[in-house]
C-alpha cells in the first residue's frame, strides 16, 4: 500500500511537470523577487519561497555539510548592476547563483557564475567566483516562509539576508560610492543626457560636494557650452567660489538673477543658505518673500520651501504647518506632487 502511495505521489508529480507550460497553478514555494538600490547600485534577488510545514529545516530538510540552492525549485540568483564587495570581497557586476553551505555556527555562502540550475544537482565548484564566510543567527520568531531581506541600508553598504525558521543569515554588501557615482555620471553624459546642459550642471554639483572642483569646472563650463542657464551660471558661481574667486562667482551670480524665473529665484534663495544649515536665514528669506509677494502664484513654493527647512532643523510641528499650507495653495496635480515629494523626502531623512 506505501508502495502505490508514492508511485501515485511521482505519478502525479510527473504529470504537474508536464503540464507546467499549459496551465498556472498556485506553487508550493511560490516565486519572489527583492531588491535594493545601494547608492546608484541595483542589487536584486530572485528566488522561491518554500514553506517550513512542521519540518525540521536546519540539519534536516536542508542538510549540514552539503551545498544548497538557498531557496527551492530553481538556484537562487542574485544580480548587481555594478561591482560590489560581499563580505569584503569583489564582485564584479552580473548575475550569479546563490548557493549556500549551511553549518551549525558558520555558513559558506557561494556566488556562482552558473545561473541555470534546477537545485544544486548541476553545481560545479570550479565555477565559483566568490565564496564568503557568515555567521547565523537565531531568531526569537520563526519565519514560516523563507524570505530575502535588506537591512541597514546607506548609500554605501546594506546586509542582504535570507530568514527562515528561526535563523537569519546576514551577508553585507558595499559599494565604492564615489566609484560607482563617477561612473554612472560618466556612462549618462556619454549617453541620452550628453545634450542636456542640466545634466551637466548636476555632475558639476556632485563633483563640487564630494572633492574635485576641477571636474566640477569643467562640468560647468560643458554646461555653459550647451546653453546658459540659471542653473548652469549658479553652479559655476559655487564652483568658482569654492576655488577662491569670490569676484567671478558674484558675476556670475548676478548673472543668473537676471535670467532667473521665480520658481528659481526662491530656490536658490532659500536653498544656498539650507545646504549649509543656515536654517534662520533660509526661514527670513522665505518669511520675507511671502511678505513682499503676497498675490504671487508661487506662493506654494515658498510654503513647501519653509516645511523642507523646518524638516532639516528638527520641528516636525512646523514642518507639517508649512506642507499643509503649501498643498492647499498648489494649483494642479503636478504641483501637488511637488510637494509631497518634498514632504517624502524629509519624511525620509528624519529617519
């Protein structure tokens, strides 16, 4: 009687194999899929979902000792759009199977640059490109689905981790920011973006916050090239400033104001003085504006503006104020989102 059960079992395993490609069904480990920008770096983690269903997991289901596909039916891929650093080792962009070795009180996780495996039955050692060490750790709650997660995540590192059961086991990944910056700025003025004097502007920006005003120069100067802009003749301003030529940045800034909109002239307004955490003179301008403009349609902007320096100075009370003043004077859906970009944005960097 055991005998026909499991025959019937194969039998009818059998047959949901061949019948996969005409009919979706619901899955025992259903499909996922997570990611995570780290910077300007895109990790993602495909992978299937199996169930603990009262089984004993660790040194039982999946075994000690032996590869595992660190997840079920397909291997587990995880892909990253530059090169990375797992565990203080390289690794360069692509996508790779993730393959592990669970033990007791360390697992040897396996990046491996064949992808297409059912399981582990085709793993190949000789492929591995990188191969990490990783402590486990117990859980308080058990986790009845396997699940990837990111955790702790800045712009340069995040802890990629599979749970299950009642083990975590956390794997860290960083990124040379600056590296991988450079070279995404590199790679978007070479392409779509090589004609648009913003884009140019904005790396100008970038280079002159994080330690190179030559390049940011010769950004700026691109920029110029391809079209005078407020933006454009305000960056060079900083640039020349941050270089010591406070003269040619006062021309410069003057020439801006004589091309600015208004939206730009709040901006930079009240922006300059925030980037530098000149809170009370940002919130003076701002006041001082709406006093003197008190019929003007970019009001919203000035309201948005006092919500974002409120925000930074640490008073959410007045912070709400202003995003609700400026939401009721926003005159379209594109405004609106402006502002709840705004009101995101800060909601994000109180965290």
């Amino acid at each position: 009687m055991k005998n026909i059960a499991i025959g019937t079992a194969l039998f009818l395993a059998a047959l949901n194999a061949a019948g996969q490609s005409a009919i979706r069904l619901p899955e025992p480990s259903p499909a996922a899929t997570v990611g995570q920008t780290i910077g300007v770096t895109d990790v993602t983690i495909t992978y299937h979902r199996p169930a603990v269903n009262k089984r004993k997991i660790w040194n039982g289901l999946v075994p000690y000792g032996s590869p595992w596909r660190s997840g079920a039916n397909e291997n587990t891929t995880i892909s990253v759009s530059t090169p990375v650093k797992v565990e203080g080792q390289l690794l360069p962009a692509g996508t790779y199977a993730l393959y592990a070795i669970p033990d007791a009180s360390q697992w040897t996780m396996i990046f491996s640059k064949f992808t297409g495996d059912w399981g582990v039955y085709n793993y190949d050692r000789s492929e591995d490109v990188v191969r990490v060490t990783v402590t486990p750790q117990m859980l308080a709650d058990s986790e009845e689905r396997l699940s990837y997660r990111f955790d702790d995540v800045t712009n340069s590192s995040a802890i990629a981790s599979l749970r299950w059961e009642k083990l975590r086991v956390p794997i860290k990944i960083e990124i040379d920011l600056k590296a991988t910056v450079r070279a995404s700025i590199s790679d978007t003025l070479r392409g779509g973006k090589h004609w648009d004097p913003n884009a140019w502007a904005a790396a100008a920006r970038w280079e002159l916050r994080n330690g190179d005003p030559d390049t940011a120069l010769a950004y700026a100067d691109h920029s110029l090239a391809l079209g005078t802009t407020f933006g454009g003749w305000r960056t060079k301003a900083a640039v020349l400033e941050k270089m010591g030529d406070a003269k040619g940045a006062a021309e410069l800034r003057d020439r801006a104001a004589s091309i600015a909109t208004e939206a730009e002239t709040i901006g930079s307004g009240y922006g300059v003085p925030l980037s530098t955490k000149k809170y009370d003179e940002s919130i003076s301008y701002l006041n001082n504006y709406a006093a003197a403009h008190p019929a003007s349609r970019e009001l919203w902007r000035v309201y948005t503006g006092l919500g974002e320096v409120y925000a930074a100075k640490g008073d959410p009370a007045k912070a709400k104020e202003y995003f609700d003043k400026a939401l009721a004077a926003a005159h379209d859906t594109a405004e609106k989102t402006e502002v709840w970009d705004s009101i995101n944005t800060a909601a994000a960097e109180a965290k």
